[in-house]
C-alpha cells in the first residue's frame, strides 16, 4: 500500500503541480477558512474573508471582542452565517483565553493534543481541526475530506464502510510523518476529484488512469 500511494502522489504532482495549499497570508486566515469552508464553495469562502480583511478583523484580539451579530453580518457569504459565527467565536474563545491568542504557543503543544482540545469545542469536528493543524500549524496529519473518501472509493483502496479514523490511518501507517506531503497529498486529491474522479468518474485522460481499480 505505502508503494502504491507513493506512486499515486508522485504520478499527480507531475501531472498538476504543487497546489500551495492552504489559501490564507497568515495563521489566523487559514484557521477562520477551516471553519467557514463547511458545507460551502471556497469562492465563497474568500469573500467572507475579504470582508473581515476590509474591517481589519482577520486578529484574533479584534476577533475576541467583536459582537456575534457584527461578526455574522461579516462572514453571511460562506453561508450558514449564524451556525458559523457561533463555531468561529467558540474556537476564537478557546485561542484567546487558553493561548492568550497567541498561534506560535499552540504550535509548541503535541499535536494529538492539539486535536483533542479542538474536537472538544462545539462545531468543530475532525475534518476541520485536522485542516488547522495541517495547514495553519504545520503539523504532519492527514485530512479526510468528502474527495478523499471518492478517491479511495473509485480506486477500489476501500470500500466505502471505513469511518474518518481508520481512512485516517490508512494514510498515515503507510507514508512517512511529513507536513509537505500530507499537505500537497491532500491537495491533489481534491484537484484530481474537481477534474476527473467524480461521482461519475472522467477516467479517460486522468494521469490515474491505469491504477484505476488495480
């Protein structure tokens, strides 16, 4: 297993590239894009971060005292704005009053217990506290999204029965503990889905097109 998902990293970055993965200047972007890309477009997402970035509230002090209504009104874009206001401002608390808002102590905190805290604020589930430890923290974990789960579906690598854990760990037992490749990994998979592995699968012209169900 680990030879064969080696070669499928590789055969995708030659074919599309380095994705630079995850969008977002700063820690604080990338972690308020976790949240806000739920059950949405990223087109979307960008334009509620644009207008947090136009009211100069893309801090996590700004963030902490802002009203939940104002902060609502900011992020109505990425849709579910109330849903998502209520989880941001839950995950901004936890920052500001166990960090002191302060991103770099958290980087210093063992991963697994990184992820236990975030899985313990309400509307924070795996997919998103695993996207902040990958991407805002920089820390070696595989996310499982909805792409991954098609990918290795319509790959025939499982069958579809297996929960976000045991995908999970199908990654992680079988590829070495690297941030870059988790990272560009992840990345690929949903440039390979948004292209070709659909839910009625492109097979002509994918660069995976031979290692489809071997």
């Amino acid at each position: 297993m680990q030879k064969r998902l080696l070669n499928i990293f590789h055969t995708l970055l030659e074919s599309f590239g380095k994705r630079n993965w995850w969008p977002g200047e700063t820690e604080i972007e990338i972690i308020i894009g976790a949240v806000l890309t739920q059950n949405t477009s990223w087109k979307n997402v960008e334009k509620a971060i644009n207008n947090l970035r136009n009211d100069n509230a893309l801090n996590i002090d700004v963030l902490y005292k802002m009203d939940r209504e104002r902060l609502a009104y900011l992020i109505k874009p990425s849709g579910f704005y109330n849903i998502k206001s209520i989880r941001l401002m839950n995950l901004i608390n936890v920052l500001y009053d166990d960090m002191s808002g302060n991103i770099d102590d958290l980087k210093e905190i063992d991963m697994w217990i990184i992820r236990d805290k975030l899985l313990r604020i309400n509307g924070i589930g795996r997919e998103t506290a695993d996207s902040i430890i990958l991407y805002a923290l920089n820390k070696p974990i595989f996310v499982i999204d909805a792409y991954t789960k098609r990918f290795l579906n319509n790959h025939g690598i499982h069958g579809g029965n297996k929960s976000y854990d045991e995908l999970q760990d199908l990654f992680m037992k079988n590829l070495p503990h690297d941030t870059y490749l988790f990272n560009e990994f992840h990345a690929l998979i949903v440039c390979l889905c948004q292209r070709f592995c659909k839910k009625v699968p492109l097979c002509k012209g994918c660069p995976l097109e031979r290692d489809f169900m071997v």
